[in-house]
C-alpha cells in the first residue's frame, strides 16, 4: 500500500503554503487550520508554530480584536494577517 503522504514534509514547505493560499487575508489560527490541512500531513501544532516563526520573522502579523496580545499565542481572537505576496524560502 503506497504512503499517503510523505512523511518527510519540512515547515518550511508548510510556511511556504500558507504564504501562498492566504496572501492578502486575515484569518484566526482555527480557520486557517480548517482550511488548509484537509489533505495534508500536519496537525494544529505545526500550524501554530509555522504561524509563530512566520511572526518571528516579520512576515506577517497577528493582533488581537480584543486589545493587548499575551505573548505568541492565538486564541480565536487573534487574527494573522497575511501580506499580498511573500516568499518565506527557508
């Protein structure tokens, strides 16, 4: 029985794809997550530490609707901005 999927996917492929299918929006880590791993060998935790290197990193931002953020986390309130177009190329 061939593989699924490989099983050697790196994040930078993972940060990549976000860059990519989410340019221009601001979405919630739970949407992003909902939308884009149909399919696909990640779980939720490797979406929130692809969004946090990305934030890291300057690419794109994540603010809270309900004021002051606490550290790099992402409660259903916080929204991740993606730019128009980047290129994360780790």
């Amino acid at each position: 029985m061939p593989l699924l999927f490989s099983l050697a996917q790196p994040m930078s492929h993972l940060r990549d794809s976000l860059l990519q299918e989410f340019a221009g929006q601001q979405l919630t880590l739970d949407q992003i997550y909902k939308s884009h791993s149909v399919g696909r060998p990640y779980v939720k935790t490797n979406y929130r530490a692809a969004i946090r290197k990305l934030e890291e990193d300057g690419i794109v931002t994540a603010y809270s609707s309900k004021g002051q953020r606490r550290g790099l986390t992402y409660p259903t309130h916080v929204l991740v901005k993606f730019p128009e177009n980047a290129a994360c190329g780790d």
